[in-house]
C-alpha cells in the first residue's frame, strides 16, 4: 500500500481547474464522527420522528418541529438500562445503530439504544431556512434541553420505571455534550461516556498545531518529516513570489496566483496545514468515511511519501496535497477565501453542517485552529483575525472579535470548561487527537474517571474493534465496559 501511495503522488500531476474546496473549518464533512467499519452490509433500523419544542427557554413560544432518531431494541430486556447516542455537527448516521462499541457494552446490561440527531443537522431542521435570524435558536444550551425533553417525553411514551437508568454516549462535540448532560441534567442521566470532547472553550485554539506536530514526531520516532514540511514551507514561501506558476501547476491551484488576494494566500496555507491535521485527526481509526483505497493513509504513510530522498521538499508536499484533492474528489484547490465565504453564506439546508457548525464557533466556542503556536512549520500565515473576519464576513460585523471572546467566556462560566463539576463521567481521550488539548486527561476524582489512550486518535475507541488496535486502545474499551458495569451494579 505504501508503494501504491509513492507511485500515485507522481502520476497525477495536473487537471482543469474547475472545482470547489470542502472547506472544514476544524471539522471533517459531515461532521467529526466518521461512518463505523462493518455497518455497510446490515440494514440500519429506520428513522423516526419526535415533536420538539423550538425554544425551551420561552414558555410563551409554542412552536415545534420534527427531530428525527433512531432505535434498536435488538439488546434491550425490561429493566435494563437505557443507552442515548448523541447526535453532533452533522447528519445522524444509523449506521451507528448496528455497529460500535457502545452496542457491544449495551448488549451485555441488556440496554435500549437510541440515537437523537442534533438540531439543525442531517434532517432535523426546525426552520424552513439557516438565515442568521434562524439560527437564533442553534446552540449547546437548547440542544440539551432538547434531550431532555426527549428523555422525559420517552419515559412517559414507553413507561419506563422511574429508577430506569439513561446513559449517555458521545463523540468530539457530542462527547462535551454527553458531559455537560450530566452536570446540567443529573436528575434525568444517570451517567454519561465522554469521548474526544473538548471541553473548554478557547478562542485561539493553537494548541491544536501544536499537538499535530508532536503526533507526528511521536508516530515516526524522529524529526524528518516535521523537517520536511518546514523546508517545503520555505520553497513555498520563496516560489510563491518568483515562480507563482511553479506552485500552480505542482498544487493544482483553481486560479492564477496573480489572481489570489491576501487571504487567498491565507486560506491557501491554512488547507495545506488543514491536510496533514485531518491525517492525524483520524489517525488509523476503524470507520468507512473514506473509500477503501485511501484508508491506508495514516501519519506513518504520509511521511514516508515527505521523507522520500531525491524530490525538493515542495514537491513531495504539493503531491500530498494531490492525493487529498484526489480523495476528497476535488479536480483542483480552490483557495478562494471569497468561494469559501459564500459557501458558509448559503442559507439553504444541505447534509455539509458547515454554516451550521461554523456559527456555533462563532457564538459559543470558537475553537479556532491558529498558526500561532507553531509557526517554523506553517509560518504564521492563519492568525487568530483571520478566523474572525470569516465571522464577520459570513453573519456580520457584529460577530467581532470582542463579540465572540464574551461568548467563549460565557460558555465556560456555563460549562466549567475542564473544571467542570459533574459527577459519574467517564472521560476518554487519545494522545494523538489534537482536540485532548481542550479535554480532560487526568482526574484525582474517582466518581469522573479519565482514561487516556497513548497512541490512538479523536474518538478511536467509539469504532468497532479491529485486530489491529494497539493494546492501550484494546485495554480502554474493556475499561469503559467495566466502569459501566461498576455503575449500574452499584445503582
């Protein structure tokens, strides 16, 4: 496979530039929980449809609409506990309802598992339009209450005992969700499972680079492919203004550099950076987001096609990016920061989430993935503005700099951030995932046990078991099974 990936970097060199770029905005397409492996050939149970409330926090405002979930009762005896998936910054898959490792710890207490898919993504739109008006109503806050309704809604609907035990399971955000739920909602969740979740909010986000780099170091055991990257940035640098048409041609870039404006030149650097994080994002984890043939490209891979002797550094790096346009079946690099605006501008319902998720950045959390505190390899070139004009530019001049630094305060005054105070939550991160930065990896408190995986990625032991996993991660999921079983034994 390694062989296949070097000979694929210099076959495909150069095609017309007519495409557009999925711009991720510090989340994969669709959302950061990727497709289970194995859940391709088993039929997913179908979607149903609960009546919500628009806004929990006005008792005069009556208004509803359809939020959809998923059930499998394949596990569930009367009595058992009742496990709640929770849906994130991207379509609900019921994929998740057939495969996974939270159906392997429901099958063996015999649990009810359910899969409530977040306002206003996938199909649960409670407005006919995303204009910024109607995304008022888009927030951790009223998501919450939203499952809270549902989970009293259904104790009643399934008349569950009233000392039935719901559980809470969750990803990257869903995986905050899934904490937040219990320290805001205690009476209603009797324990919740977090995974990947990035629990303080942070405005300049640049511990993320940070992460990414020592990821890399540590999964190839040296410098070279850090080295790489860092001298393909200086030829960039230098070839940008003295050959622009090298670059163009070597990245397949949508248009003219003539043409690029300053934050073009920005966004185009913030997408090269952005590849190489999605790699170590993902890192060797066990789910079917992409197509078989580009599931071997891991940090390991990737560094062998930069470390590759006898090619200019640029070069090998430009390849790479080649091969993740192929992937992701973009003809060329759109580095537009305008197309990228007027993507995130759209008011039209699509599966993407991305103006959705964005907006949440924005207006809660802003998780901005900066440059900052890692500038040899990257340069400096994606500072902390340049995610805030992208807020102005896409919902207006009011979402400043100032405006959005309130709205992170006020989430980790709301939250606690990583002082958080809730009890019975199981935290689970991976020392590769970029994202553990903003997470609990250590606790004295035994009723919030956390467990840190060496080696694995964002949200890593969420997927099916493969026999390929390191041992930590094989030792995590028999951990989170057994603290389980120790909660609900003691219940």
């Amino acid at each position: 496979m390694r062989l296949f990936l070097f000979i694929f970097i210099y076959l495909h060199m150069w095609v017309s530039i007519n495409s557009w770029k999925n711009f991720r905005l510090g989340r994969s397409y669709r959302g950061n929980i990727g497709v289970p492996a194995g859940a391709d050939d088993i039929q997913p149970p179908p979607e149903k449809w609960f009546s919500q409330k628009l806004d929990h926090f006005a008792p005069t405002d009556k208004r509803t609409w359809l939020q959809r979930f998923y059930i499998n009762y394949n596990f569930y005896q009367k009595g058992g506990p009742i496990f709640l998936m929770i849906g994130g910054e991207g379509p609900a898959d019921a994929r998740w309802m057939i495969k996974g490792a939270w159906l392997e710890y429901a099958e063996s207490v015999n649990a009810l598992c359910i899969m409530l898919e977040h306002r206003y993504y996938g199909k649960s739109y409670p407005l006919p339009d995303m204009s910024v008006k109607n995304l008022e109503y888009l927030s951790s806050r009223q998501a919450l209450a939203d499952l809270a309704n549902f989970i009293g809604s259904m104790n009643q609907k399934y008349d569950f005992p009233a000392d039935v035990k719901w559980i809470v399971f969750g990803g990257s955000y869903p995986g905050s969700m899934a904490a937040w739920m219990r320290l805001k909602y205690p009476h209603m969740v009797y324990a919740a499972v977090s995974s990947s979740g990035p629990l303080k909010a942070k405005m300049d986000f640049q511990e993320y680079y940070k992460v990414v780099v020592q990821a890399v170091h540590d999964k190839t055991g040296n410098n070279q492919c850090i080295d790489t990257m860092k001298l393909a940035h200086n030829d960039i640098a230098v070839w940008i203004n003295v050959q622009p048409d090298a670059i163009e041609k070597s990245f397949k870039l949508c248009k003219q550099l003539k043409n690029a404006t300053a934050l073009d030149i920005k966004t185009f650097y913030n997408t090269i950076a952005d590849d190489l994080a999605e790699v170590v994002q993902y890192n060797e984890d066990n789910r079917i987001s992409v197509e078989e043939k580009y599931r071997n490209i891991t940090i390991n891979t990737v560094c062998d096609m930069l470390t590759v002797p006898n090619f200019p550094p640029s070069s090998k790096l430009a390849s790479f990016t080649n091969l993740m346009l192929e992937r992701s079946k973009q003809e060329c690099l759109d580095y537009s920061y305008d197309n990228m605006i007027e993507q995130l501008q759209s008011t039209t319902w699509t599966l993407d989430g991305g103006r959705q998720w964005f907006y949440q950045t924005c207006t809660e959390f802003g998780f901005y993935q900066t440059s900052s505190g890692e500038t040899e390899i990257f340069g400096n070139e994606f500072d902390l503005e340049y995610f805030v004009k992208q807020c102005q530019d896409v919902f207006g001049p009011k979402f400043d700099k100032t405006f959005i630094e309130a709205n992170v305060k006020d989430t980790n005054i709301y939250y606690g951030g990583t002082d958080i105070a809730a009890t019975r939550v199981l935290y689970v991160q991976g020392s590769v995932d970029p994202w553990h930065a903003l997470g609990l990896t250590a606790t004295k408190d035994p009723e919030s046990p956390v467990i840190y995986i060496n080696g694995t990625a964002h949200c890593a032991n969420m997927y099916p078991s493969t026999s390929h996993d390191l041992p930590a991660l094989q030792a995590a999921r028999v951990a989170i099974r057994d603290q389980l079983n120790k909660w609900l034994e003691t219940a």
